[in-house]
C-alpha cells in the first residue's frame, strides 16, 4: 500500500462508469480519504477516458487505483492474459497460482501502472 501512496503525481481512480454509483461512490471515499489523511491529490475518471489514455499513451506520472468487477473493459484490459500475474477465473481472483476465492479473505486488489 505505501509503494501506491508514494506516487510521483496524483493517484488516479479509474472507475466502471457513470451508471455504477457504489464504484463512483467507493472512488469519492478513496480521494476524500487520500486528501484528508495524506494530503494527495487524486482524479476520478471513468473506464472509458482510462482506455482513451491507454490507446493514446497520455497518462500521467503517479499511481492508478482501478475499481471494478472482472467484467469491466478496463479491468479485462489489464488483466490480459500474460501481461500481469493476477487473472481471474469466473469470480475468483487469482495470484502467480494462488487463489483467493472465499468472499471473507478480504482480498485487496490494486494494479499500479507505471
């Protein structure tokens, strides 16, 4: 968790989209909570601006905080086969072969992109 708050600009929290409020309002808790508690600047955007800035390579510098199901088009995107560790199979999230598949291990899922 300290190698995402040390970031070399504002946190980005990329979030389903519009129609998804908990995700929406689970993204405002998270900078609220990153402003009043750590002082860092933090911008909410959607999974489609993500993608956008992805396709173009205009991110940037500092960390991303992606809130999603493994259904969304952004969390699909990262989690590409072969390019990250983290895979999901049905609803279970799993780790350089480690499964996390019980809703009470209170699995913390956060991708940082450099």
């Amino acid at each position: 968790m300290q190698a995402v708050l040390s970031s070399e600009g504002p946190i980005t929290i990329v979030f389903s989209g519009a129609e998804d409020k908990r995700e929406f309002s689970l993204a405002l808790r998270i900078a609220h909570i990153l402003h009043s508690y750590h002082r860092l600047d933090s911008a909410i955007i959607t999974e489609d601006e993500a993608l956008a800035r992805t396709h173009l390579a205009s991110w940037s510098s500092g960390n991303i905080v992606l809130i999603g199901k493994p259904s969304a088009l952004f969390v699909k995107h990262i989690l590409n086969p072969g390019a990250s560790p983290v895979k999901v199979v049905g609803s279970t999230v799993c780790i350089s072969n480690r499964t996390f598949a019980k809703r009470d291990q209170g699995m913390d899922l956060i991708a940082v992109l450099t």
